[in-house]
C-alpha cells in the first residue's frame, strides 16, 4: 500500500469519526463534489483531505500527509502560500477571482498557465482554535481566455476604427485641398478681368489639380484590389529601357520647376522584362514623384539602370530622406512621414504600399536606404530578366491631350442623366465639328436613335430608368435600318473587369473609365463613326 493510500484512509478515518454514517456521507460528498477540493491542517498547511479534481490538477505525485510548500514547490512565488499563511492566522476567508497559477502536472513539465476562482475558508476545532483551512476552487481558464481574446478584439475594432476616423480625415484633406484650386480658380474665371497669363495658369492649375484628384482615387481603387486580391496583371515581355526614358523624360518639367538635376544613366542595351507595363510604370512614376516631391530647390536625382543577373533600377535623390525609425515601415499602407511635412506636400501614404504589391506581383522586390534626415534617399528595385525579346513600350502620345481631331459631319448621340457631364461631351463633340444630340434617360435615348440616326453613340452605364448595357441590348435588338448596329462607347465609373466584360457584352465597342480627356474622347468617336456599317 502507498504513502498516500495510507494517508487517505487515515485522512477518510478522521473525517468519519465517531459518527461513522454522517461521516462517510460526507467524505462522498467531498470525493464526487464537481469542485476542486483539498483540506489543509495546521499552520504548514499539510494536505489531509485531496479529492479527485485536485489531484488531477498536479498529476501523479504524494500530497496526503505532505506540507503544501513541499508537495507543490512551484506554486512558491505565486502568491497563494502567502494567502494561506494569512487565511490561518486571521481566520478570515479568502476568495479568489480569477488568480492566475502556473501549475505542473509532472516533472518534465514546462508548466501551464491557468485561472481559478477560489475560496480559503477557515476551518475551526471544538475549542473555536483555527485548526486548518479548507480550498474549493473552480477552474476558469476558458473563460478567462475567452474573455482576453474578446477584449483584445474589442480593442483592436477600436484602434481600426480610430485609424479610420484619421484616414476619412487625412482623405477628406487631401481631396478638399485640390478643389480649392479648381473652384477658386473658376470662380476667378467667371468673373473675369484676369490677364492672359493668369487665365493659363488658372487652367493649368484647375488641370493639375483635377489629375491629383484622379490620381488619389486611383490609389484608392487600387489599395482595395489589393486588399481584395483582385488587383490582376496584363504581362507581356517589354523593353525596360523603353518604360524608363520616357519616365524620366516626363519628370524634367516637374523638376525644372524646382531646379533640380536630373542624372539619368540608363545603358543603351535592352533590357527584357515580363510585366505589365503600366503597372511598373505607375511604380517608377511613384518613386520618381516622390523623388521631385522630397527634393528641395537645387537638389539632384539619379536614375541608373543595370543589367545583371537581374534588372536593377537605383533611383537616388538629395532630399530630405528618411529617418531611421520611419524607414522600416515606408512600404506600409497609410504610413507617412512627419505628418506636418506630409500634409504639407500631401499624398495618402498609398503609394509606395501599392509599388511594393506590384513589384512583388512582378517576381520583384523593392527597397529604401537613406543615411537619415535631410541625407538623401535611394530606392532600388529589382526586377527578374525575361529571356525573350522585349517589344518596346509605346506610351501614349502626350500631344493626343491637346490635338482633336475634326468629326465634321459625324451625329453623336449622348445619354447620360448627369447634366453637366452630357454637356461637357457635347461641347468636345461639337467644338470638333460634330454633331451632338443629349437625352438624360435610355428610353428617349432609344426614341433619338431611331428618328435622328445618329453614327455614333456615347453612353454612361448608370442610367436612372435602365442599366446602360441593358440599354446597348434594346439597341442591338433593334433592326439595321432603325439604327441596331450604331457603334457605342460607354461611360464607366468602375473599371472592375467583370464589369469590362459584362459591358463588352451587351454589345459597347469601347469603354472608357471616367474622366475622360476631351482628346481621348474626340478620338474614340472618330474611330467608331469610321467604322459603323454604311
Ligand atoms: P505619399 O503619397 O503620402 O507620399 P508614399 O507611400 O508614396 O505616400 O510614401 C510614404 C512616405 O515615405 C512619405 O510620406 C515619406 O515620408 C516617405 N518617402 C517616400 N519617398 C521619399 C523620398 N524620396 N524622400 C523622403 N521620404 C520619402
């Protein structure tokens, strides 16, 4: 027989006492009680009483008959010897709410963190002497762990809703700072009296301003098809080198403007790559921008291309570089530097978030080094080489923005309920020579089409009565002679690929996403009048 089974039926003796029935009851109340349960005797706390849920919690070890400091030496520094100790010298019961313990349930064992809600409640002899403590506790881990990853989410809803108040902020800045532009400066143009040069600067700055606006819903647009995962690439093999020239060349009135230096040493070499073009250019426009936005007055910037076992594109500047601590989270969205300066020279924090999705959805990596503040910065990006040929990057010919061509003759129609959108394509279709004819809904648009049979239609998708494509259907369904084959370009605010496709479908040649440059727009009803069924 064993210490402990021997230490057991003395302990189950001394509770059965002299009343043996009431006795025994009690000690099965004890042993199949759904509590954890031990009495402890004396002011060194010698366990006399274990029942099964208690032994369980510490595994196979002697605790009958053993002080509880001796049988459970890693409870020590935990605080519950100590409320022991206080339990039987007060006699003051002691209960327990949540107490954490680090408990082994063997030798080998690192120990495991649990909670327990407890009582120490004092037991008395027949002379009122406190005689020894008795513990009932009731494990609580789950709870507690329930409770902690509730709190934690709660928190982290918190801190994501206080990040959001400070992005709609930070968003609500930097779209409202362009428009001041816009609306300040058309308000001076209506009322007139300005010189010549002012009214060009004032369009100049109603158009800069109008492309920062575009741009920062792009980003937009973009961070939540990366969030999404539905940000797809178009790869092809292209020329670095011919994505490169045109970048750095589009940067020199940026930097002219300030005086910068532009040191562009691009080799004359090809240089292959497998990308989406107009995605990696928009990465070297991010990083060249910002090259231009962080420089100040008389700085430099270096471009330098290289070709190796990999393409590696090393874009330096003179500015203001970037402080150590800041460094290591630039790639992060919504993360810029001081926010004063940032505000200053505005951005959402996007970009380099976005160039840092798409190199890598490139095969690429890119990175920042900077000696500290005000020491300039380096961005190196590197890119795998393709082993085919890589057909030149055409870009689009910047003079199509300003160049319209003559649509003398050509009917358009235009639906689109928003007024001065319907006006605006009519004033570019006429000022070319056109004709324009503008409905606000499909169902006069389908009425026009028949009695004016114009060559061309442009219509906007989101009509109030009908759906645009649902719109082109009725179109298409119709018979030649009432005009079912006139060609059509639609209007999109989305530019979603499933809702390219749909638009293809339902019968649109072109789509365009909105806005729309009055060059771009002039030539698209060229193309499509030209090519309309005789
Ligand atoms: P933003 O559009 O707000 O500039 P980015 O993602 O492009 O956002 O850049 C994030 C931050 O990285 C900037 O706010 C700035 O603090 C820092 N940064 C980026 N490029 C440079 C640079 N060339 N020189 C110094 N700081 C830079």
């Amino acid at each position: 027989m064993s210490v402990d089974s021997r230490a057991e039926l003395a302990s189950r003796d001394r509770i059965e006492g002299r009343d043996k029935r009431a006795g025994s009851n009690l000690y099965t109340l004890f042993m199949q009680a759904p509590a954890i349960i031990c009495v402890l005797r004396g002011p060194d706390h010698v366990f006399d009483l274990v029942n099964p849920l208690y032994r369980q919690l510490f595994g196979d070890r002697e605790l009958l008959g053993k002080p509880v400091r001796e049988a459970i030496p890693e409870l020590e520094g935990q605080g519950f010897f100590e409320l022991l100790d206080q339990v039987f010298r007060t006699g003051e019961p002691y209960i327990g709410r949540e107490s954490r313990a680090v408990l082994k349930s063997g030798d080998g064992d690192a120990g495991q963190e649990s909670f327990f809600n407890f009582i120490y409640q004092p037991m008395y002899d027949g002379r009122k002497q406190i005689e020894g403590v008795m513990v009932f506790a009731f494990e609580v881990t789950e709870q507690v762990r329930a409770r902690r990853e509730m709190e934690q989410l709660a928190e982290s809803l918190r801190q994501a809703n206080r990040e959001k108040d400070e992005f709609i902020a930070v968003i609500s800045h930097e779209l409202r700072t362009p428009l001041t532009s816009i609306l300040g400066w058309a308000r001076m143009l209506r009322l007139g009296g300005l010189d010549e040069q002012t009214q060009l600067e004032a369009l100049n700055a109603i158009e800069r301003s109008t492309q920062a606006q575009v741009k920062l819903i792009e980003d937009l647009l973009d961070e939540a098809r990366i969030a999404s995962g539905k940000l797809r690439l178009e790869m092809r093999t292209i020329d670095l080198l011919s994505l490169l020239q045109p970048a750095v060349a589009g940067l020199v009135p940026a930097a002219e403007g300030k005086n910068i230096l532009i040191d562009a040493d691009l080799g004359s070499d090809p240089c292959p790559v497998l990308a989406d073009p107009s995605r990696l250019q928009q990465v070297i426009w991010n990083v060249l921008s910002n090259a231009v936005k962080f420089t100040p007055h008389g700085g430099t910037i270096s471009i330098r291309l290289r070709r190796a076992e990999d393409a590696r594109i090393d874009i330096r500047d003179s500015g203001a570089g970037i402080e150590p601590e800041l460094l290591p989270h630039i790639f992060d969205r919504f993360r810029q530097g001081d926010p004063g300066a940032s505000q200053r020279r505005g951005g959402l924090g996007l970009g380099l978030a976005i160039a840092r999705h798409l190199v890598a959805l490139h095969g690429g990596t890119i990175e920042a080094q900077s000696e500290g503040e005000g020491k300039g910065t380096t961005f190196t990006i590197h890119l795998p080489l393709a082993t085919a040929t890589g057909e030149r990057f055409v870009e689009r010919d910047r003079d199509r923005k300003v160049a319209l061509p003559r649509l003398d003759g050509i009917r358009v129609l235009i639906v689109d309920d928003e007024a001065d959108n319907r006006e605006v394509i009519a004033a570019i279709a006429q000022r070319c020579g056109a004709e324009a004819m503008v409905t606000a809904t499909a169902a006069s648009g389908l009425d026009v089409l028949r009695r004016w049979r114009p060559d061309m239609i442009v219509c906007d998708i989101a009509l109030p009565d009908m759906d645009g494509c649902l719109f082109l259907e009725r179109v298409r369904a119709l018979a030649p002679e009432e005009g079912g084959q006139t060609p059509a370009l639609a209007l999109t605010v989305l530019s979603a690929r499933a809702e390219q496709e749909r638009i293809l479908a339902s019968g649109f040649q072109i789509y365009r996403q909105k806005p729309i440059e009055p060059a771009d727009l002039a030539h698209d009803i060229a193309r499509l009048a030209a090519s309309r069924v005789a």
